[in-house]
C-alpha cells in the first residue's frame, strides 16, 4: 500500500528489457527477458554502461520531483498519524538522498519480478548483497546498517521475492533453492560478476546456498547472521512444534498483540513502547501482501530448510555473526555451523542482543562486516564475543 507513492520513482529507474535506464548519477541496462542468445552482449553493455555520460538533466529534475513528492507524503502519512507508513516513506527518503541507493526492479524468468536497492553511481567500492529475513522489506530490515555499508561497499539490498510490494512471482516454487536462483539472476543482470553476500535469518538461507551452489562461482566471502543453516529440518519442525502458536501465526501475524509478542521474541530490549495503532499500521504495511506465499515459504523452509542433505561445507571464508540472546535460532547453532565449517570460518558472538542483531548490534555488526571483508587478508578461526 505504501510503496504506491513510489510509483512515479520507480517508474523513473524503470524500463522493458534491453532499454537503458538512468540512476541519478548513472546509466544501468535491464536485460532481464532476453533470450539467451543476447544476454552475454547486453551484459557487457550493461557494464560498459556504467561508464557512460550522466544522464540529460531532465532526469535529475524527475528524480528531484520524485523527491519533493516523497517528502509531501510524509508530511500527510504523520498528519494521519500513520507511523509506520510514515516510517517506511522516511526510509525511502533517506536511501533516496542521503546514502544515493536507488530502486530498480528486475524482470527474471518466471514472470518474476524483484526490486533491488542499488547504488545510484559508478564507484570502486567492493560489492556486497544483503540479503534480508522474514521481518521486512530490505530498507526496515537494514534501516541502521545501509548508510555505514555503503560507506565501504558498492551496496545491493534486494526485497526478496513475495515480500514488499514489488518483488512477485508467478512461479509455484517456494524453495530456499528458488531464491537463491533469484538473487543470482538479479546480480547478474545488473551486470556484477563477482560479489560477497551477507544474509541474516531466512537470508541467511539464501546466502549460504548461493555460495554452496546457485552462485558457487560469483559469491567472494559469506556472512550468515542468526541463521539455522546448521539445524535439520527435523530439528526446525521440533522447534516450531515448541511453539503455542503455528509458525504463520508467529513470524506473520494479524493482530497487534501478535505481532508484540514476535517483537520481544525477536530483540533481547524491545521499544518500551508498543501501541496498538502503530502495530496495526505496521501489519497493513508489510504483514497483509503476499501473505499466503510468504506462509507457503515458511512451510518449505520447515520441510526442506536450505535444501542440501548432507548440508556442504562452503569454500569460501565465512563469518558467522550471533546474538548471545537469540531466542529464535539459539547460539549452540551459531557454534554447531562454526565446528561444521571448521578453519575456514569464525564465530562472533554480540552479547545482550538477541535475533533482530543487526538492529540491537548493529555498530558491531557494521564493524565486523567492514573488518572482514576489508581488513583481514586471512580468517583466524575460532569464537569471539563482543561485549555491548
């Protein structure tokens, strides 16, 4: 409901397969839909694109209205006293203006349609795919991290298909396989070869399966934050069997009283206060859409959870990150993906924060990211804690 407002911006960043599209700084081509035979020319364009003029100047003036039209709705969304509208429009804003990511969606195969949050100019920066869980959208579920990430790294933030408003698909598939295959596409299509991957939670799921498969060869370093990859499925039904509610019921509620209990399910201090209305508001925003597919992708995550048996040991380094006070995943599952992935990777424990850790931990997630991936020329195995 809230994205309609976005309609004219997206519709600025957003054009059929083949056309050139312009960010504010940059031009990027969309080749998804092609057929097979022209998609190695339209990627090659699609990279030279990003050394191509800027854009004619009647593009920064309809980004600059698409602006103005953001910060007007703001101003009515909390006239409303629609918070969480007025949240979600505040983010836009902010990605927007302030750390220049721009939103494009991407056409993939089988009527699939995904909108990825991309960095709106050319720069030397790695490039890191952030890969969300079932909380939100990419912008609520990185909302304290993007402006720190984006300050080392070339950032692409993707809603997952079936979340938010734009990312759908046609498709019947609900497995982790399917998006990880997704992201992939998308990472391709917008012309980025080789890349690191950090997902938290069920994106979690999906980055370590790109790694171990759909995107074997692109995917540089992992991060996994408060993930279950390490737990059976058997051991994922046992979990929710535990609970007093079904596990559509638990992770996408309809009631604020629901969605309250996911909240200090979720974060070791939840906000004191909760209100009823500003939890409804939340619910109409992102718990309504795509419900029914979204429960759908809980149930095959119960079945079938990233969809290796045996789970593979990755190649790649990678950097587990846990909240000590998780009460959705616990930490012996932090530890147990460690021991299974061996000296090839490291643990870091974030004390008194528990499953939203990029939310609660987020200077140390920010900082563990940045020094992984930046700083360190080789992984020292073992388990660190980070004291708050």
């Amino acid at each position: 409901m809230l994205e309609r407002p976005l309609g004219n911006l997206t519709s600025l960043i957003t054009r059929r397969a083949g056309q050139p599209i312009y960010t504010h700084a940059a031009p990027l081509l969309i080749c998804s839909g092609v057929p097979r035979s022209g998609k190695a020319s339209l990627l090659s364009r699609g990279a030279a694109a990003m050394n191509m003029k800027p854009p004619p100047h009647g593009h920064g003036a309809s980004t600059l209205l698409a602006l103005l039209s953001l910060s007007l709705l703001l101003l009515r969304l909390l006239l409303r006293l629609r918070f969480a509208a007025f949240r979600d429009a505040a983010l836009s804003l902010h990605l927007l203006a302030r750390v220049r990511l721009r939103p494009v969606l991407l056409r993939l195969p089988g009527a699939t349609t995904l909108r990825v949050w991309c960095p709106a100019s050319p720069s030397r920066k790695p490039p890191l795919l952030l890969l969300h869980g079932f909380g939100g959208d990419a912008k609520w579920t990185w909302a304290r991290n993007l402006p720190r990430l984006s300050r080392h790294f070339h950032v692409y933030a993707p809603d997952l298909v079936f979340f938010g408003a734009h990312s759908r698909s046609a498709s019947p598939l609900r497995s982790v396989a399917f998006q990880a295959r997704c992201a992939s596409d998308a990472m391709r299509l917008l012309g980025v070869p080789r890349y690191d991957v950090a997902g938290i939670s069920y994106g979690g799921f999906v980055a370590y399966r790109m790694a171990a498969a759909e995107a074997r060869g692109a995917v540089g370093r992992v991060v996994v934050m408060t993930s279950g990859v390490a737990a059976t499925p058997g051991e994922m039904r046992e979990m929710a069997a535990r609970e007093e509610r079904t596990v559509e019921e638990a992770l996408l509620p309809e009631t604020a009283e629901g969605l309250r209990l996911l909240v200090r399910r979720s974060m070791h201090r939840p906000p004191p206060w909760m209100p009823d209305f500003v939890l409804d508001d939340f619910i109409k925003l992102m718990c309504v859409d795509q419900r029914k597919e979204r429960a759908e992708l809980l149930l095959e995550l119960l079945k079938n959870g990233a969809g290796f048996d045996p789970l593979p040991v990755l190649t790649q380094e990678t950097l587990i990150i846990w909240g000590d006070k998780d009460q959705v995943f616990p930490v012996d599952l932090g530890h147990r993906l460690q021991r299974h992935l061996g000296g090839n990777s490291r643990l870091e424990i974030v004390k008194d924060a528990g499953h939203a850790l990029q939310l609660e931990g987020a200077e140390h997630v920010n900082n563990f990211i940045k020094s992984f991936l930046l700083d360190e020329r080789r992984i020292g195995p073992g388990v660190a804690v980070a004291q708050k």
